[in-house]
C-alpha cells in the first residue's frame, strides 16, 4: 500500500515539473519574440531577413542566420551592432553577440516579421 502511495506523489512531482517546465519555455519564446522585433530596428535593411535572434542568456545575444554568405556580411556588423543595442536598445547587459548558420530555423520566423 504504501508503495502505491509514493507512486502518487512521484507522478503529481513530474506533472508539476511538466507544467513549470511548458510555463518556462512559453515565458522565454515570448521573450525571444519581443527581443527580436526590438533588435530587428537595429539591423541593417539587407540582413533583417536573414538573421533572427536565437538566444538571449548571461549577456550573450545569439542569432541564427541563413546562410555562410549570410553570415559574412553580419560579422561585419557585430561591434557596431553590439553598441546600438547597449545604448540606443537599452540592452546594457549585453556582453556579446554570436551567431551561427541555421538556415532551416529562419524559415519558421520570415513570415511574423516581415
């Protein structure tokens, strides 16, 4: 009987973690949205649609860009990027901006922020 018992409240455990865990990554989704559409006033006209904001965590702004070709042309602006955004984007956290080539991910945002 007891054994039944501890089952109990190991699954209402995993469920409150389950719903915690839906809630967290709804609130950072969200999050990364509002980031994106901030920062997308900061990029020059010719990569807005082919970078996208991928992470915000401990000071290091990630984005994802489309392609190699891509992500050249965005390397160029990452200091002067970085320094719009401390001060004209009031993102005073941020410590560094990286980027990688994903160009599946793009694809899924084109549409929202056109």
């Amino acid at each position: 009987m007891a054994s039944v018992f501890l089952r109990v409240i190991s699954l209402k455990k995993v469920s409150e973690i389950q719903i915690l865990s839906v809630g967290n990554i709804y609130q950072k989704v969200s999050q990364l949205t509002l980031l994106q559409k901030e920062v997308r006033n900061f990029l020059p006209d010719e990569l807005r649609m082919h970078c996208s904001v991928a992470n915000f965590e401990k000071g290091i702004l990630v984005f994802a860009v489309e392609s190699s070709a891509w992500a050249m042309r965005f390397r160029f602006v990452v200091t002067e990027l970085l320094a719009q955004l401390r001060k004209e984007g009031k993102l005073h956290q941020l410590s560094s901006i990286e980027y990688y080539v994903e160009p599946d991910f793009l694809n899924l945002f084109k549409e929202e922020f056109l």
